[in-house]
C-alpha cells in the first residue's frame, strides 16, 4: 500500500542486560545481600518510531531496571552520537522492577559499594547496539490505539481515619486500572509488535535476592509467546499503587511466590490480549511531534525543631537526613532544595498524546492528565519513570495526609521535606504549554 496507508516506520530490537549473579540488587534499603540467582533475565527494548513524511524518529528504551534516574545525560548523549538521534527525541523508560541492579547515584541505599561501573558501561553500550539494530529493523507500519483493564492494582495509601494514610491496600483512594496499549501492523497486516503500560509497583516479590523483572517480566513474555511478535512496557503512574490479590488470610502486601506474580503478569497480558481480539481500537496517524521542558521543582525546608529529633534515629538514612537538613537550616542555602523536573511530550497529530513524566507519580497525575487532555486529543496516555527519575511527586490532595509518597521516601534521598504546594498544578501548566502547542500547529 502507499506511504499514506503505512505513514511511519518501527523497528525493534532487545538485549540481556542481566548483572552477574552475586552482584547487589536495588530498590530495597534494607536489602544488603549480594543476589543469589536469576528468576527472569532483564531485558532492555528498543522501539524505534519514525513519521516517514518528516523522517524525524522516536528512540524509546524501555528496560528491566528501576529506571534510568541521574544516568540519563550520558546514555541520551551515547545514543545521539551512535545514531544521530537528537537527545530530546529519545525516551528512556524503566519498568521500574526492584529486582535489578543499583543505578541510582544519588541514593544511599545503592552506593555502598552496590554500584558496579563496569556493568554499567556493558549495559550502556548494550542499549546502543540494540538502539541501531532497532533503526535497521524498520519497516512500514501503520498504528492503532486502545485501552483495557486490569484489576490488580491497588492504592497503597488507605486512610487511616484521622486525616493521615496507613501503607495498605485500599480502593478507598484513587487509582488507575486502564491498560493503555498501541499495534504496530506491517504491510501484510501482521502485528509486528505492541507498547502496552500499567499503573502498579513491580514490587510483588519483595526483597529477594534473585534478579527478575516481577509482573512485566512475565506479561512481557507472556504476550510474545502469544502473538509471535514483540512487546514492549512503559510503567505508568504508579508511585502509590501496588499489585494486590485480595485474601481473607491477610490484610496487607505480602511477599508474593512467583507463581502468583507470573498469574499476575498474565492477568495484565490478558487484558491487552482481550483488547486485541475484540478492542474499539483507533487509528493513530498525524505529524510526530516530539518536545520537552525541564522543571525547576521545590522541596520544602523544615524547622530546626522539626529536624532535631531525628538526629537519633536508629535508621541511619533518617539521622543523615536530619544532619544535612539542618546543616542547609545554618548555611541559609539547601542546594537538596531543588530538583530538575523534565515533562516530554510525543504527539501524533491530535490522535495520540504521550506524557512521560521523570518522577514516581501519584496514579492522579493520570487521572487529572487524561481528563484535561482528553479533550483534544483521542487518546492521552501519560506514564512514569522516564528520563532522569527525581523520586516520589505525590499529588496536591496527598500532601496534607503525609505518608510514605509525601515525606517518608524524602529522608530516604536526602530532600529537606515534601514538595511546596502548588507543584500539581505547576507541572500540569508545563504539560498545557508542550500540549496546546503542539495541537495548535497540527
């Protein structure tokens, strides 16, 4: 058929990126321990996308990793100078899975003595031979868009009936089940592959100590060795919300076996597959239109009475936490005050509109984006843990009830206290700005 028919390319391409068995894991502060064993090798996928019109291209890396955090400069700056793709038009997404490798320079947890650098150069140059194989795989393509459900992910902030939360599994609070998906189909009108995103913390098996990609590791080959084709993940607004299977014998998150975890992989693998066969699904089609805005975002600065008591905290990450707070209180400046927030924007004409967004988002960051932008473009699909993730971005209505999103996880990296209010609302004005913009010169 024509290039009208097929208006853009895709090319795909994967790599093992799985450490050596005895190196350490992240995503878990109190896990120390050297790894013991592989449950799923980690993966990085590359999905190139190019408007054949414009022959400007889209380079998404979606790996098994917590994401890609204070590494992104560097991997986005090799990846320009392999394949000639602009830094701003290149996404790097993790899966955010806490069974992978420590990554995150800027975080404790992962610095002692976890953070191998010659993995990491290996991972790096890795995801750029995938990057290229991928830019040589394209061929012709049209898409299609769609959203299904997927009923395993709970809110983790229940309220506790005084105005604050408890860490438990609660419909009693917003949350997210769609399952956003886009086809990919050649010439022959075969699927040639399938980005799909869930809201929910890949967290289910706990603090093991083996590596393994939790539920999007089995979804991922779960839909591959169904469809013949490839697949790809992009986590979506998931910073309080985790997978949950109901159970009178338990009222809270447990440490899932991974047989459970690979049933819930396949619930999330089903409803793609359900979407597939019998989907309202809607072309996608329009001008690729890529931009970005950096965020100056900041934190909140306590009291010196607020910091003191935690100076004797038997938890060490908290005691540092108040030292340094405070040393900022004496200094009169916390360069920990501030953090640089990136929103990217990619649009298909006014037919599809991803926002990736660099924190841990609240699922309503979701919730509020589809609402607002649904408007105007047919399918707004917002995720997370993309780029240079900066941590937990809880949402206005949270910051009230404190809680782990809030103010725990900002001891954890060293931040003087929650977010300023009004930080909602300045990051939707930035999304309004790349958005309205965007749609206005369609």
């Amino acid at each position: 058929m024509s290039e009208s028919g097929y208006p853009y390319l895709v090319g795909v391409a994967d790599v093992d990126v799985t450490p050596a068995v005895g190196s350490k894991l992240a995503g878990f502060a109190a896990r120390t321990e050297d790894s013991t064993g592989v449950y799923l090798p980690l993966r990085c996928i590359v999905t190139a996308i190019t408007e054949r019109a414009t022959e400007r291209t889209l380079l998404i890396v979606s790996i098994e990793w917590l994401g890609f955090y204070d590494n992104t400069p560097e991997v986005r700056a090799i990846l320009t100078a392999a394949t000639g793709v602009p830094g701003g038009d290149i996404l790097l997404c993790g899966t955010h899975t806490h069974c992978g490798p420590p990554i995150r320079k800027f975080v404790d947890a992962d610095c002692r003595g976890g953070i191998d650098e010659s993995y990491l150069q290996a991972a790096f140059a890795k995801v750029v031979t995938a990057a290229q194989s991928a830019l040589a795989d394209r061929v012709p393509v049209r898409l299609s868009s769609s959203t299904g459900w997927c009923g395993i992910g709970y809110s983790r902030r229940r309220p506790d009936g005084k105005g604050g939360v408890m860490w438990a599994p609660t419909f009693d609070a917003p949350h997210d089940h769609t399952v956003p998906m886009l086809a990919f189909h050649d010439e022959t009108e075969k699927l040639k592959h399938v980005l799909f995103g869930y809201a929910a913390h890949p967290t289910a098996a706990g603090a093991i100590l083996e590596f393994g990609g939790d539920y999007v590791g089995f979804a991922l080959r779960e839909l591959e060795q169904q469809l013949g084709c490839t697949a790809a993940f992009l986590q979506g607004c998931a910073g309080d919300q985790k997978p949950f299977i109901p159970n009178l014998a338990h009222d809270n998150y447990p440490k899932y076996p991974l047989p459970e975890i690979e049933s819930m992989g396949r619930q999330v693998a089903a409803a793609v597959m359900r979407e597939l066969r019998q989907g309202q699904w809607q072309a996608v089609h329009g001008n690729l239109r890529i931009d970005h805005r950096v965020l100056t975002l900041r934190y909140t600065e306590l009291t010196k009475e607020d910091y003191t008591p935690w100076l004797t905290s038997e938890n060490e990450f908290f005691a540092r936490w108040a030292r340094e707070s405070l040393a900022g209180l004496a200094a009169g400046h916390n360069p920990r005050a501030t953090v640089e927030f990136e929103v990217q924007t990619v649009c298909f004409g006014s037919s599809l509109a991803w926002i990736a967004l660099s924190g841990e988002m609240s699922v309503e960051y979701a919730l509020r984006a589809v609402k607002e932008f649904g408007r105007d473009y047919s399918h707004v699909w917002p995720f997370a843990y993309s780029n240079d993730i900066v941590g937990y971005i809880c949402s206005e209505r949270q910051l009230p009830e404190r809680g782990y999103e809030v103010f725990d996880s900002m001891q954890y990296i060293m931040k003087p206290g929650p977010l300023v209010s009004g930080t909602e609302d300045q990051i939707f004005a930035a999304m309004h700005e790349l958005l309205d913009v965007a749609l206005a010169k369609n």
